[in-house]
C-alpha cells in the first residue's frame, strides 16, 4: 500500500483517531508521518493513555516479532484483507511471524517487502528455480549479471568493455520484447 | 552405510557437511493451518514422487517410538523440531544413507543430505538430486521475485542452509569463537555450538552455516561458505600446534588420561563423553595418539547419544544403566576393526 500523502513510498504508518464519534484515518510512509507527528496531527500520546481499544495492544507486543512491521501508531482502520488461499490477514502474520501459505507473499507483498529487506539485505531472489520457472530465471541472472559488469566496467573507465556489454543486454532485452526490463 | 560409519577430507577438522533445501507445494497452507486430510496428501504426493524406485525408503516417522524419533535427531538426520513434532509426517531416506527428505516440518518439504569431512559440493549435489526429481513431478511454490516460497521468511530465495560441523579445540580454547562469531555474522554466516548455545557439553563443535538465503545463489553460498571453512581450518590447525608446543607434556598428559578413561571407565555421562572425545581426537591429531582415529571418535560420540543408546540396547532403562551402556559401547567401539587394543 501506498503513502497516501506521498504516493511514493511504501505505507508503514497506519493511524485512527476518533474524536467524540468523529473517524479519521491516515496510512503514511516513515518520512510523512515524522512530519505529521511534527506539525502535531498525530496524537501519538494517546497510545500511552489507553485511549485506543486493546488491538493496538495486542499487536504493538508483537514488535519484537520478525514482522515487526508495519509500525502502528493507531489500529488499523480499513477492512482487513484476506489471503485469498489460507484466509490469513496480515495481523495473523505478525502475531505468527510467519507467512499462513504461499499465496500469502503475494497478497501482502507491499506489506512484507520491508521485513524481507531487514532481514535479507534485499528483496530479489538469485539462483535456483523450478524447471517452469528455469528459462526466465536464467534470463535474468544474465541480465542482472550483464548490469553489475556494465558498472564495473564504467568504474574501471574501461568503456569499451561497456559498450560491448551494453549492447549485448539490448539484444537479449529487444529479443525479450523489453519484458524483462 | 550412515554418514558417520564413513571418512572424508580434512575430517581432522570438518566432522561433517550437511545442505538443506526448504521446499513447498503451492495449493496448501502452512503449518497449522494444515489440516490432517491435506497434511496426508501432501505426504501422498512426496512419497509418490520420490519414492519410485529402490533408491528411496519411505517411514511413517509419526508411528516410530520417542526413542527412535529422538535417536535420529541425535544422530543428525532429521531436525529436533521434526523429532518432537506431532500430527502426520513423513521421512523418506536415500539408501546410500546420505539423503533424508523431512515432510511436514516447519515447511511441507525439507532435503537434508549430510556427507562426511568437508563435502559440502557432494551434499549440495545430492540434495539438488532429490530436489529436481520432486519439480518433476510436482508444482512447487516459488515466486520471480521472492525465489521459493517458504513458511518462514528467513528462508526465502534459495531456501538453502549449508554448513559444516567443525571441531574446534584450538579456537574454542584460544578464547576466540565469540570474536569469530561477530566476524562471520558480518558476512551473512553464523556459528552455533554443537549442544546448543552456550553450551559447554559442546566437544569443541560448531556448526557454521549461511544465514542469508535471498540474493545470493546456491553456488555463491557453497564458494563463500567454503573459502571460509578453509581459512578456519587452517586457522584451527596452527592454533592446536600452538597450544601443542606451549607444553606438549600436559596436552599429553590429558590426551592419554581421557583415553584411558574410554578404555577402563564402568560408568561415564554424556557431559564427560563430550570432553573425553574432544580430548582424544585433539590428540589423534596432532599425533600424539595413534591406536584410535577421528571417524572411529564420532562413530562413539553418535553411537553414544542418550536415545541412540537406549534405542540400540535393550537394557538401558534409567541414567544409570545408560551411563553403564555408554560405557560399554565406548570400550566395544575402540577395539572395533580399526582399533588395535
């Protein structure tokens, strides 16, 4: 999910107010709700207060967890979505620490690409891959290899070498039809 | 033939070195939220798959006894977590006694293939063996980005956990496993003592394995893993002549003493195994000792494992009596067809 003030970066900041039966919710990157809290349109005291019902609780115990994201500030207020396979919402992830199936990672992908990130240093798989999956895979191991040596050669102000490797990567993209781009 | 009964390269150091791939099938949750008819298709399915043959012996693990379900755990072909777990499973064994596929562990499928000394392209061979044999037939879950797609998100990518089990008396002794510790965390490997962390019932082994399994391939994991075990072992090398030649009459002294315990000893723990076997195999190596050798140690120190020996001897009922078993399989194993007592 997007920053909704933003629309750049990934949402990590889910907040709710509900002032005298007034709603309002808000779901912000890392830098927007810093300023939100800021020019104080966050109230993030209240969390302290017992103000805000026992989910947030609940969930904010969970943030020494693997899925120590996203970082709640307030519940969260839209309806929870649903793994399409096992049923799992993005609570029971947290609360488990772990994926509820394999579907899982796609349906909360923009969710747990910050988790992945912390722990793996990235979120792009290299290697191995079942035989349906095999050619493609090569494909881009060819690519992601053929751009690592581009750069290196352009370190080196070896720009010839750039050049060659430059072209060979456009053939193999032309030849793809820029797919793999 | 069980890795264990066998030799391999630099066993001086690496007692062994094991690969496991962490697979699933798409279509099925995870973990408890598996219910028992799909845990049983799944188990289905693997067995189907792999098992076509004479070269793949399937066991319905959640039928064995405690004692054999621990036993196995203790001699490193399944996980403690598979030992102790509940509800259906499944271990499918190759007959070379080198591969053993855990179903329903943490994830659906786990490949674990454990080889002698430092072997870690023969592990990773035979588990990649297994581990097309299982594409073949069935549809498993992986995604272009995210790799293959596991319960867990620490296994994420490659799915892969290589490591060797080192014997480590120089380093452990010099004091300088902690620092070795925060080294190797910096370059994405980890090391754990044998008998848990913090253990000191450790024989002086550890096992150092890849922590990080998205990014890096499965060659580049095995060629990092390698070219640090080798600079360990050279390493662990120059520190036991080190600690050799500061007073070669003391480590004598209790090289000897620990073997003479082996050979004579009515009544001995597991705690004063460990120390024992690391005692003697520091002394094998070096040369001090000449009548025992490293395979026939680690044949004791798994033959002597709690469940193993309540599994392998009828009589062994209480502490007692397996101290007594222990004993007895220690003397018994010595003058084995490589001993000369």
């Amino acid at each position: 999910m997007l920053c909704e003030r933003c629309k750049k970066n990934n949402a990590t900041v889910f907040y709710r107010e509900s002032i005298n039966g007034k709603e309002r919710s808000l779901s912000l990157c890392e830098e927007c709700a810093d300023k939100a809290r800021k020019n104080g349109e966050l109230e993030t005291d209240l969390l302290n207060d017992g103000f805000f019902s026992e989910p947030l609780g609940g969930v904010d115990k969970l943030f020494g967890s693997l899925f120590g994201f996203p970082q709640l500030v307030g519940h969260k207020s839209a309806p929870e979505k649903k793994c399409s396979l096992c049923g799992a919402t993005f609570r029971d992830l947290m609360s488990e620490g772990k994926a509820g199936c394999p579907e899982c990672y796609r349906t909360f992908s923009d969710e747990l690409s910050s988790t992945i990130s912390r722990i793996h240093g990235t979120t792009s798989h290299t290697g191995g891959a079942p035989s349906r999956f095999k050619a493609d895979r090569d494909l881009k191991d060819k690519i992601k290899s053929l751009e690592k040596g581009i750069k290196a050669a352009v370190d080196e102000e070896n720009y010839e070498e750039a050049a060659r490797l430059r072209d060979e990567l456009r053939a193999i993209r032309a030849e793809k039809g820029d797919e793999t781009k | 033939m069980k890795w264990y009964e066998n030799t391999g390269r630099d066993h001086d150091v690496i007692v062994s070195s094991r690969v496991r791939l962490a697979r699933n099938l798409v279509d099925y949750p995870f973990g408890n939220r598996l219910d028992d008819t799909s845990k049983k298709e799944i188990i289905a399915k693997v067995k189907d798959a792999l098992c076509d043959g004479k070269k793949y012996t399937f066991r319905d693990f959640a039928s064995l006894s405690e004692t054999e379900r621990i036993a196995a755990a203790e001699e490193h072909t399944v996980s403690p977590e598979f030992a102790r777990g509940t509800g259906p499973r499944a271990l499918i064994e190759s007959a070379d006694g080198s591969s053993f596929v855990m179903v329903l562990e943490e994830d659906h499928v786990r490949i674990q293939t454990i080889t002698p000394g430092f072997s870690l392209d023969e592990a990773f061979d035979k588990a990649r063996e297994i581990d097309q044999k299982l594409d073949s037939k069935l549809n498993i879950a992986y995604d272009e980005k995210l790799g293959y797609l596991t319960h867990c998100p620490t296994n994420l990518g490659t799915g892969m956990r290589a490591s060797v089990m080192m014997f480590l008396p120089g380093t452990a002794r010099s004091g300088s496993v902690r620092n070795l510790s925060n080294q190797l965390g910096k370059i994405g490997l980890t090391i754990r003592g044998m008998a848990g962390e913090g253990s000191s019932a450790d024989g002086c082994l550890f096992q150092i394995s890849n922590q990080v399994t998205l990014g890096v391939s499965e060659e580049e994991t095995i060629a990092k893993l390698t070219k640090i075990t080798e600079r360990l072992i050279e390493q662990e090398r120059a520190l036991r002549k080190k600690m050799f030649e500061q007073d070669p009459d003391a480590l004598t002294d209790r090289v000897m003493r620990a073997y003479g315990t082996m050979l004579y000893a009515a009544l001995i723990d597991t705690e004063e195994l460990f120390r024992l076997y690391s005692d003697v195999r520091l002394g094998v190596s070096l040369g001090v000792i000449d009548c025992v050798t490293a395979e026939q140690l680690d044949r004791i120190l798994i033959g002597c494992m709690p469940a193993v020996l309540m599994r392998d001897n009828e009589n062994v009922r209480d502490a007692r009596s397996r101290d007594k078993a222990r004993a007895e399989t220690v003397r018994r194993l010595l003058s084995g067809p490589e001993g000369k007592n």
